[in-house]
C-alpha cells in the first residue's frame, strides 16, 4: 500500500467556521448566467470539457475517455446544453442554500498556504464572516470570489459526469467509474510530485448542481490503482480530516466509508469525484508586520536592537502564535516565550538585541510560530506593511543597518 500525508492541519490551514452561507440574490444571478453560459464557449463543448478535470500545472493535458455512444457528438452537446439550463434554473430557485462557498473555502485555505500566511479562521463553526464589517466583507467577498473561480473552472466537468451519470443503463455509470479512476491516478501522482493537497470534487447520485460537494484530499491510502481512502478536509466540517474509502473494482464505484457524506447527506452516495481546477491567488492579509534596526554600541560590542511590530488586520481574533525573529549565522534567534492569539485591529511589538560576531553583513526575519495538533510547531510567514515588502531587513554590526527591504 502506498502512503502519502501532506502537511495540511485542519486546526491551523483550515477554517474554524463551517460552510453555512447562502447566496445574495445578486451572487444567485452571477452563480445563474455561470451555469447558463458554461457552454457558449467553444472551450468548452465536448473534447474541450476535460479542461475542468485539470490542476495546474502537473496535470494539464489529462484527457478523458471516449464517452458512451449514448453521449457522443451532438447528443452529448444537446444534453450537456440542456442539464446546464437546469442548473441556472436550480441555482435561482435553490439561492445556494446547500452548496454554499465550500468551493471558495478550499481555494481560499489553498491561497493562504501558497503564501504561508496565517489563515482568518474565524472563532467556530457559526463564526462564518458576513457583510456587516469591514472584516467580515473583505473575507466574505474573497470567498464568493473564489467559489465563482471554482465553478468557472470545474462545472464543465461536473456537466460531463452528471450527464454521464443520467445516461439510462450501464454505459454512464461505467463511463463515470473509469474516469474516476484515471482521476484517482492523478491525484496520488500529483500530491506525491508537490506534496501539497488536491482540490477534489465529489459527485454523488443526486443530481442537483448544488448538492455536490468540493473538498481538499490532504493524504491517501492507495490499495491499488482502483482502491483507497482520501483524507480530505472538508469545510463542512471544520477542524478535522474525513476519509472516504473506496472500490473501484465493480460495475461503479462502491464506497465503505464516506465521512463528507454525513455532513451533506442530500449529495446521496458518491457516484464519482474529479481532481478541481486550481490557480493560485493572493489571499486578503492577516497578520501584518514592520521590523526595523537600531545600532547600539555596549561595552562588550557593537549590539543591534531589533523590533518587530505585528498587526492583525484580519477577520476575528487571530490563532495563537509568537513572534520569533530569526538571525542567520552569527547571532542568536529571539523569539515570545508563550503563544498569544491577537485581537482583530490590535498589535503588539518584541524588541530583541542581538550581538554578531563579525562585522559581515546578515538578515533578520520575523515569523510566526503556531502550535500543530500533532504538538510540533508550525511557521508562518508575516504579510508586509507595504505592498511588495517582507518583515526582512539586512543588518551589520560594523555599521548603521540598512532600511527594511
């Protein structure tokens, strides 16, 4: 059996509150024309669906199978235009009530660990940012943003197999399975080349837009090439990691354990799940953060007083964590000695003298040190006051230390 385990802890990459959101009736016209137009774009129209079942940049290329002849050429296109017309009108009649932001939620949690930036993740699971401040509208907003990137990127797809899925007999179902397992292929080979999570998409036997859910595989268990578990997080179910079990080995996919499912249980069983398109975006800032020099001159030596000021310009009180600023070779790293959550719009500053023992030049950084669930400690870059600027400064004990860069 092969084994693979990112480093995604639910408790610090994920969010605290749970994918209880409805849509605007304006976000519910967006999520409509979405739907509506999914296949006006020749991108899109069969040989160009397959473009959803793609993550870049590994698994560009992935090309799906030959549908079943049900589903080939025009009938396929009638009926895709025809189920995407159903989806624009579930959306306006449901408002997004089921579905939620839980596409935006794993592509948010995914932007802030391309960054390694500390996540706003709320005070628990009814804590979910709303408009009513100036906080909650930027995450909000963020996260509606990036459910439409979601659906953009992957309803294609979910059209190919909920059509699939539709097809009377065998044929669709079959067709479904081995697509599934080509995808099953893909995630194990993708994680194991980036080691970071997959986004994935689960497709059950309900075959409403809405109730289909978007979660991130974190680690797998592979069997074989048609048997494993997913860990997934699952933003349903904040603060935790799920598994799903499966077989791919008979007629359709047959599944053992299906923790999302307990969660959205309107998805019905799992019919098929797809890896999600994902691009990478430069989430809103969380803790922010100034450092800056002063040259000392002690009986023992030249000293550098270095102070580190952070901000939290977040959603809610932050995780707990403590300021460390960390020296390269030559001086000793200064760190708070207790991990301290910080209130939303609060600061507070740790003033660290360093003595080097040259006179070279060397680097100060400030970071973030969180505790992990598994008790080992996790570092977390702090965002710049100023756009294109880090925490980072060079310094010199020979002379007065250079502004920060």
């Amino acid at each position: 059996m092969d084994s693979f385990r990112t480093s995604f802890d639910p408790a610090l990459d994920g969010f605290a509150f749970a994918n209880r959101f409805a849509w605007t009736a304006e976000e519910r016209e967006t999520a409509r024309d979405l739907f509506a137009h999914v296949l006006d774009d020749d991108d899109a129209l069969p040989g160009g669906l397959a473009a959803g079942l793609t993550i870049d940049p590994l698994l560009a290329g992935s090309e799906p199978g030959a549908l079943p002849p049900e589903l080939q050429g025009e009938l396929l296109l009638e009926a895709a235009c025809d189920l995407a017309a159903d989806f624009a009108e579930a959306v306006a009649v449901d408002g997004g009530a089921a579905y939620g932001l839980c596409g935006g939620m794993v592509a948010t949690a995914l932007d802030y660990r391309s960054v390694n930036w500390v996540v706003p993740r709320g005070g628990g699971p009814d804590d979910g940012p709303t408009r009513a401040t100036s906080s909650g509208r930027v995450l909000r907003d963020y996260l509606w943003g990036r459910t439409v990137a979601a659906l953009e990127i992957n309803a294609p797809a979910l059209l190919q197999y909920v059509v699939a899925l539709r097809v009377p007999g065998r044929d669709g179902p079959a067709w479904v399975r081995d697509r599934t397992r080509e995808q099953w292929n893909h995630l194990t080979s993708a994680m194991t080349a980036v080691g970071e999570p997959v986004p994935v998409a689960l497709v059950g036997a309900n075959t409403s837009p809405l109730e289909h859910q978007q979660v991130l595989a974190t680690g797998f268990d592979a069997w074989s090439d048609e048997a494993g578990t997913m860990h997934v997080y699952d933003p349903n179910d904040p603060g935790k990691i799920g598994r799903v079990e499966f077989d791919l080995r008979g007629g359709t996919i047959e599944t053992k354990r299906d923790e999302p499912l307990t969660t959205m249980p309107r998805r019905g069983p799992l019919c098929g799940f797809f890896v999600g398109g994902y691009n990478a975006v430069r989430p809103p800032r969380t803790l922010v953060a100034s450092l800056r020099a002063e040259r000392e001159v002690a009986e023992h030596g030249p000293e550098l007083v270095l102070t580190c000021e952070v901000s939290n310009q977040g959603y809610r009180r932050s995780p707990a964590f403590a300021i460390a600023i960390e020296c390269d070779a030559g001086a000793t790293s200064r760190r708070e000695p207790m991990p301290e959550p910080l209130d939303e719009r609060a600061a507070r500053t740790l003033t660290a003298t360093v003595t080097f023992d040259d006179d070279a030049d060397h680097i100060a950084v400030a970071e973030a040190v969180l505790a992990r669930s598994d008790g080992g400690e996790a570092r977390r870059a702090f965002a710049a006051q100023q756009p294109g600027e880090e925490p980072r400064i060079s310094v010199s004990a020979a002379a007065h230390p250079s502004r920060a860069r």
